[in-house]
C-alpha cells in the first residue's frame, strides 16, 4: 500500500458522522494534527495511485462538503531529520549532499538558509543509491503534483456545482419598445 499525506481544511475529525464516511470510504485512514488544519493519510494499492488517490478525494469531497482538502503534503526534511530517520550521522548526510546523484534540494524554504528536500525524493535516493530498503510506499513528487492537480480539479468542481445547485438565473427578454430604443443611441 502507497501512502498519501493529505492537508484537509475544516475535516471535524471529532464528528461520528465524519468519521463513519471516512470509514466507508477509506476503510484505513490515519488522521494526524487537529482542526482546522489536519493531515489525513490515504492507503491506495500500488500501481495507478494518482487515480485511485484522486477518486478518493472526489468522494470524500462530496460526502463531505464541509471539509477542504488542500494538498498532498511532501513532507519536507532538512539533512538533520534525514540523518535521524535513515539512521545515519549528520556528517554522512552532508557528504552525501554534495554528490551529483542526491536529489536537487529547495533551498531557504524553512527561512533560515537551509535547504529541504521532500522525504519521497530521499527514500527513492537512499533505496537506489546506498541499498537501503526503507520500506516506505510514497509517491513520487510527479504522483504528489498530479494528485494535487485533482483535488484543485474536484475541489473547482464542487465549489461550482453547489453554485449552480443554489442559485438559477432566468433571461427575460425586453420588451421590443425597449431593445429598439436602446439600439437607436
């Protein structure tokens, strides 16, 4: 299973109704922070994590109207985290960064000069480069902006479908004494 980090706005994680959907929906789900912002972790089966992660978040996002989702989170680690987490020292992390094969970090992201990389881009590297196995499913950065991409699409969807749902606008035409009127100035 391909974990999706999702940040969703107003999600009443409190709420049983709430929780039955993402139940239903999700049937594994792992919900990280509290309101109004939180992180919600999708499972989806290896292989089409786009599609199935996109149609997740369509259902979720008409079974739950209220809630926003905003995006996948990259999860962005500075070499500090990326030694903790593999297991390394700082001093290897730093060597490793100045090689021509490590991923191309994003620099002064965090406001104080250092560069972050996205954990997925560091699995990737750590799996290929050093033999290590991680054993974490991520998507890759391509999977995470092309999910993102679909939930600014069925987020654009919804917004516009329940505009048009609560509102009709009818055209009633003028009288011709008018239309000639106003054509003549």
């Amino acid at each position: 299973m391909t974990e999706i980090p999702i940040g969703v706005l107003d999600l009443e994680i409190d709420n049983e109704a709430v929780e039955d959907v993402l139940t239903e929906t999700l049937g594994a789900f792992l919900v990280t922070g509290s309101e109004p912002v939180c992180g919600l972790s999708i499972f989806v089966e290896h292989g089409e994590v786009v599609e199935q992660a996109v149609g997740l978040v369509r259902e979720l996002q008409e079974r739950l109207p209220a809630a926003t989702f905003l995006d996948v989170d990259r999860d962005l680690v500075g070499s500090s985290q990326i030694a903790q987490r593999i297991g390394v020292s700082r001093e290897a992390v730093r060597k490793w960064t100045h090689l021509q094969s490590f991923p191309i970090g994003q620099a002064n992201l965090d406001g104080q000069g250092k560069q972050l990389w996205a954990w997925t881009q560091i699995v990737d590297w750590v799996e290929q480069y050093r033999g290590l196995d991680l054993e974490e499913a991520l998507p890759t950065l391509d999977e995470m902006t092309a999910i993102e991409f679909g939930i600014l699409t069925a987020r654009k969807q919804s917004k516009s479908e329940r505009h048009s749902s609560t509102e009709s606008y009818t055209c009633t035409p003028l009288p011709a004494s008018t239309r000639s009127a106003s054509n003549a100035s």
